[in-house]
C-alpha cells in the first residue's frame, strides 16, 4: 500500500488538466469539420502508399516513350503564312461617297479558319494529294493565327518531305484562287443588288420631280427666298398708300366742309348742282372714271407702275377726265335760262362758281378717295392673307426640294458605285496575300523532347490512375479516416507508427523523467527521438483522457481491448493503455484474457506458469498471482510497430498489476462465460481503479464476445495497413448481434498526418 501512495503521490501533476486532451465532444467537432466534399488529403495519401507502383508504372511508360522516340522516323515540317484580307458584299454596298468610305478592318476569327479547313477548299486539295500520295493524311494540317494580327500559319509535318512541300504548295495556291473567286462572287452579288435598287431609286426621283412642279404650278412658286421678299414689299407699299389715301381723304372732307360753309348753297348754285347730279351722262361718265380709279388702285398693290395692265388703266383715266370735264360744262350752259343773268352770274359770281367747281371736285375726289381707299383695304386683306400661308407653302417646297435632294445623291451614289465593282471585277488582283511561301521542310527538333515529355507526364497519370485503381480495390485499411467511415464510432485516439526500438525507449524516459524528475535516463538520444516519443505518449494519453470524459456520468471501471484479426495491435494498444493510466495516478490491473495465444507476459517478461486460467479453475486467489510491473525488469516489444524496453531505472509504477492468462486451457470460451469469471471480474473492480482485458480476436472466436458480458464497455483497435474491411466488418455485425457495448474506435500505426505542430 505505501508503494501504491509514493507513486500516486509522484503521478499527480501527469493528471493535471494540460496534460489531458479534448473531450470526446470537442475532438468530434472537429473532426466532423473535415467531412464532405473531394478528401484531397486521401488521395495523397494513397499515392504515397502506392508510390512504388507510381514509380514503375511512370518509369515503363517514359521509357517505352523513349523507345518509340528512337527508333520512330523523323518527322519533317514546313509552314507558310497567308494574310487574309476579308472581303464582303457588305463593304461594297456602301453608299458613303467614295472618298469618306472608312471599312474598320476586322480580325480572323474562328469562323473564317473554319472556312480554310472546309470541303469546299480542302477535297479539291485532297484529291490532287491522294492521286499523287495515296497514304497523306491531311488531318495533320495545322492552322494558327498569328496574335493580333490577319495572318493565318498553315503548318504540315509528316515524314516525307516531299510530301509536305506538294501540299504546301497546292494548299496555298488554292487559297489564292479561292480568295479571288470569293471576291468576284461578293462583287457580282454587289452588282445585282444595285442593279435591283437603280430602277427604284429613278422612280422615286421622278415622283419627286412631279410632285414638286405640281406643286409650284398651283400655288405660283418659283424663288420662295424672292417671292417672300415681295409680298412682303407689297404689303408695305398698300399699307403705306392706304395711309396716304386716308390722308387725302380727311383733307378733302375738310376742304368739303369749309366750303359748305362758305357757299351756304344759294338756289341758282343749288340748280347747278342738282342739274349736275341729274344729268345721267354725267353721271356715268363720273361712275366710269371712279371704277376705272378703283381698277388702279387694286391693280397697282399686284403689280408695279410700268406694268401693262397698270398703264392702259392709267390711259383710260386720262380719256375720261376730259369727257366728264367736258359734259359738266354743257350741262351747266344748258340750265341758265336767262341770258342775261349770265353775264351777271359770271361777272358778279366768279369766285362762287369757282367755289362751287371746287365743291363739286371736293365731292367728287371724296367719292374716289372712298373707293380707292376701299379698294387698298380688300388688297390688304388679300396681301396678308397670302403673306400668312407663305411660310408653309415655303417649308413643303423645300422639303420636296430636300427629298428630291437626297433620292437624286442616292441615285448618283450607286451608279458611281456600279462603275466601281465593274472595274473591281475586270480587275484580277488577289485579295489575299502568300507573305511567306511554303519553307522547306525541316526536322522537327522538338520530336524527341515531346516524347519525352509525353512519356513523362501520361506516365505518371497512368501510374497515379493505376495506383488509386489499386487502392480503390483494395482491401486493406490504412486512414484513421477510413476507420470513422466503417466503423461509424468515435474516434478517440490515433497511436502512430515507430519502428525505431531506440527511439522508442528513449521517449518512455523522457515521459517519466517529465512525471518524476528522480528518474535517470540510462542513454541520452537526440532531440528529434525525444519529441517522436513524446508525441507516441501523448496519443495514449489522450486516448485515456477520452475514455475517461465518456465515463463521466458513469465511469468505466473495465476495459476490454479487442481486433477483428490478430496482429493488429491490441495487444500492444491494452499495455500501453495501462501503463498511461497507471502514470497518471490510476491503481489499474491488465489482464491478459487471451486464453488461446497469451503475450503479454512475453512482452513484459513475466512467468505464465499460474494466471487467469488457473485462477478460474483451481480456486486461486487472484492476488497471490498478480505481477507488479516494477518487481523485475521489464521488456516490452510490440510486434514488427515498436520494441521497448523497460527497467526499474527507466519506469517505476507501483500501481500497476498484471495478471498474465495461465496455462492454456482446452475450453477458453467456458471458462470466459463462467459464473466464476464473472465474481473474479467483480473482485478486479472492488480492489482496482481501472481493469484492462487484452482478449483474442473477434473474428471466429467467441471469447471476446463472451467476456464483454463482464465489463463496461470495449475499445476497438483497429491496425493501419493490417486490417480488412471485410473482417472488420464483418467484427462489427458480431458486436451488433451480441449488443456488446464498444465506446469507440483507436487507429493503431498511423503513418500519415499526425505530427502535431506544437512538437
């Protein structure tokens, strides 16, 4: 018991919170971050796995690429290079003028290499080649178009080069010919378009022609710009003459009005008058003169001065003046009856008669001025209409004029433009250009490096394609990864690989010299073995720590260690597991309930002659069989994964006990379901913290299955590159059938991605 104190009193800090890993919880989380989506990381890890394969697979291909590379025949090559001008109908249909025609020059797209690859230039081409090489394989033509540029890089390569020159030669002059028959079809094609718009174009010029002399026939137009100009001069010479003519019509009412006055009309002046506006001859000689004056007056606002039509009125004005002059005076002898009053009336009343011929003139000239002025406003009238629907009939001349304008430029255009794809079609100039004719042929001096370099790279694609093929049909479990998707359980721990025997023991020594600073190291190793094996302790640590934080309602006192298959490591998975515990303050006892192939006594050095067997069968008490690991020197090996040694200078741990299986018994399955192995288990838990049970394999054996209906909970290993799926699963249907409670999955020999990055 006081060896049981020391060292759990020398273990107390191992079991301090930093040195415990996550929980189960936690490490779930994290892990379930990773799922989903294209693992990378797996396929890596395959090709690692499978990297001989790669290699040989990659090397045979290189090198069977190589082979063919020497002992092939050289290929020749030769090139030449056409400039490609392209010409279309739609260039040659504008109707820009000649000398403002700006085409944008437009770059060979994939359409018009298309085109130079077509059966309609290549099967002429082809059957010239054929009759003259009946094996040539044109597929071998090559097109390429120079960067930023319109020209085209016809290459051919074959191994004769000959060959290569007869379908250089006759590729290329069957460009040019076809590029020249294009340009006189975009032509022919241009030409009957126009041909089909001329006949259009000169109707519509005609119509417009028509409709604009109609339409300057009925409504009188000739210059709108002058035409404008004059009624406008018209409108203001009537509005000045009516001013004019009002005028002088006030004046002569006044002048009327005065001598009304003056005259007081006595009778004899009176009968004059009246004699006067009595006389009929009179009178319409008057009326004559006035319309005459009247016709003046309204012909003058039309036309000028000197104009016939003004001048004959103007000449019958001046015929009547004297007629009405004349009348007047015989009517005014005719009506003085006394003849002796004449000379009394002319002697005495000159100045009156001169008056009333003044009176009579006033009252005439205010009829004619009435008249006249009349006659200005109805001109007016008629002005100023005109004037108010000249601008709209001004605006329909000019845009006939504007329509018949631009049909008449169009016509032009495309008869000039006719006369231009004449010449163009006369003309025998080959649109595109051979700015490099046809290169000799030349070795190919890049054929053996593509081999080369093909062999290398679809090499190694076979080899990696071969390997996950391989992998993808493989059996074998070699991921922790692999495990969680089979398994379905947790992962609590992942146990890496070490095959350095050295290396190992010297992690073991500096794990206790970090537990109990009185422990000497008996050698010292490099820094790089102390962190391996640190980093090997630290997963079984945390493995422990993870089984704990699941038995944290109801803590597991009994832990069964079981495989699918031997050689998986349980074993070595259960001592380890034990010894971690013990370390960090447990009082833990290992069994070795493999009553069929016993090892850990081999592995700790131990006697076999009395263990678990002997104890079931004989009534033993189980304490006076129990080996505490620290009594004698200890070796442990862990098969082909790790071998350690162990001594009571390197590893003190009081509080570890095994007890080894016994003498191999005829009946291991009776003696595991026994009620006796049931008390013995209940006794283990009574006297222990922890009790691990290393058992035999599930596969074919009942013996784990039997014993798990003793204990809390088992700890599936599960060996990296030693498992099968098949038996795992097939480990895992026995478990489910039997209800067997498994607490989770431990990856043994991992190999990959575990180096933590705090070491």
């Amino acid at each position: 018991m006081e060896t049981k104190h020391h060292l759990q009193k020398l273990l107390t800090e191992s079991n301090s919170p930093q040195s415990q890993s996550l929980p189960l919880a936690s490490k779930a989380q994290l892990e379930e971050g990773d799922e989903g989506g294209l693992n990378i990381g797996k396929l890596i890890a395959a090709v690692q796995r499978r990297m001989l394969v790669v290699a040989s697979v990659a090397t045979t291909v290189a090198a069977a690429a190589v082979v063919y590379g020497l002992l092939s025949k050289p290929v020749y090559e030769a090139k030449f290079d056409l400039l490609l001008e392209p010409i279309t109908a739609e260039n040659k249909l504008s109707i820009s003028p000649l000398n403002e025609i700006k085409t944008e020059q437009r770059s060979v797209n994939e359409t018009e290499i298309k085109v130079l690859q077509s059966p309609k230039i290549m099967t002429p081409v082809a059957k010239q080649v054929l009759t003259q090489y009946p094996n040539a394989d044109l597929t071998k033509l090559k097109f390429e178009r120079l960067p930023n540029t319109n020209i085209i890089s016809v290459t051919y390569r074959d191994p004769n080069p000959e060959k290569i020159k007869y379908v250089l030669d006759l590729l290329s002059k069957a460009y040019l010919v076809y590029s020249l028959e294009e340009r006189r079809s975009d032509v022919r094609m241009g030409l009957q378009f126009i041909e089909e718009q001329l006949p259009k174009l000169r109707q519509q010029v005609e119509s417009l022609q028509e409709r604009l002399q109609t339409f300057r026939q009925k409504h009188d137009l000739i210059d709108t710009e002058g035409q404008g100009k004059q009624l406008a001069d018209r409108l203001n010479l009537i509005t000045q003459q009516q001013r004019e003519t009002q005028t002088q019509l006030a004046r002569t009412r006044a002048l009327y009005n005065a001598l009304q006055q003056q005259l007081q009309m006595r009778s004899p002046e009176a009968a004059v008058v009246t004699a006067l506006s009595e006389a009929p001859r009179y009178q319409a000689l008057l009326n004559e003169l006035q319309k005459i004056q009247t016709k003046i007056a309204v012909t003058a606002a039309q036309y000028r001065e000197d104009s016939p039509t003004v001048q004959a009125l103007r000449s019958q004005e001046r015929n009547l003046l004297p007629l009405v002059e004349q009348e007047r005076r015989a009517i005014l002898g005719k009506n003085i009856r006394v003849s002796n009053q004449l000379p009394a009336f002319a002697s005495t009343n000159t100045i009156r008669q001169q008056q009333t011929q003044q009176i009579l003139e006033a009252a005439n000239q205010i009829q004619t001025l009435e008249a006249e002025n009349k006659a200005l406003a109805q001109a007016d009238m008629v002005l100023r209409q005109q004037v108010k629907q000249f601008p709209a009939l001004a605006r329909q001349n000019d845009d006939l004029i504007g329509q018949l304008k631009i049909a008449s430029e169009n016509l032009n255009q495309f008869l000039t433009k006719r006369e231009a794809l004449r010449i163009d079609l006369a003309q025998k100039q080959v649109p595109w250009q051979l700015i490099t004719p046809p290169t000799d042929p030349v070795t190919s001096s890049l054929s053996l490096k593509r081999n080369l370099m093909l062999g290398a790279v679809m090499g190694l694609l076979t080899g990696i394609a071969v390997a996950l093929l391989i992998e993808k049909f493989s059996n074998v479990i070699h991921t922790p990864e692999e495990v969680k998707d089979l398994t379905r359980l947790p992962l609590l721990g992942e146990i890496p690989l070490k095959k350095d025997a050295s290396s190992v023991q010297a992690g073991v020594t500096e794990l206790v010299k970090s537990i109990n600073p009185i422990a000497k190291s008996s050698q010292q190793k490099s820094q790089t073995q102390q962190q391996t094996m640190a980093q090997f302790w630290e997963s079984l640590r945390s493995l422990y720590t993870n089984i704990r934080f699941l038995g944290f309602d109801k803590p597991i006192r009994s832990l069964a260690v079981i495989s699918a298959a031997a050689e998986e490591g349980k074993s070595t998975v259960a001592l380890h597991l034990a010894q971690t515990a013990a370390m960090m303050g447990q009082r833990v006892l290992l069994v070795d309930a493999d009553l069929r192939n016993p090892n850990i006594h081999k592995r700790l050095g131990l006697s076999n002659t009395v263990g678990l067997s002997n104890v079931i069968v004989n009534d033993i008490n189980f304490q006076d069989v129990l080996h505490r690991v620290n009594c004698e020197p200890v070796a442990v090996k862990n098969s082909d994964r790790a071998e350690l040694s162990l001594s009571k200078t390197s590893l003190e741990v009081e509080s570890l006990y095994v007890l080894t299986a016994g003498q191999i018994p005829p009946n291991p399955a009776h003696l595991l379901s026994s009620q006796k192995m049931q008390n013995l288990a209940k006794q283990f838990e009574s006297a222990f913290d922890l009790i691990v049970y290393d058992t035999s394999p599930l596969l074919g054996l009942a013996d784990s299955n039997l014993l798990s209906a003793h204990i809390d909970a088992s700890l599936l290993v599960v060996g990296m590159g030693k498992a099968h799926r098949s038996a795992l699963a097939k480990a895992l249907e026995s478990l489910k059938i039997v209800g067997s409670p498994v607490i989770g999955a431990v990856a043994n020999g991992v190999t990959t991605g575990y180096k933590s990055a705090y070491y």
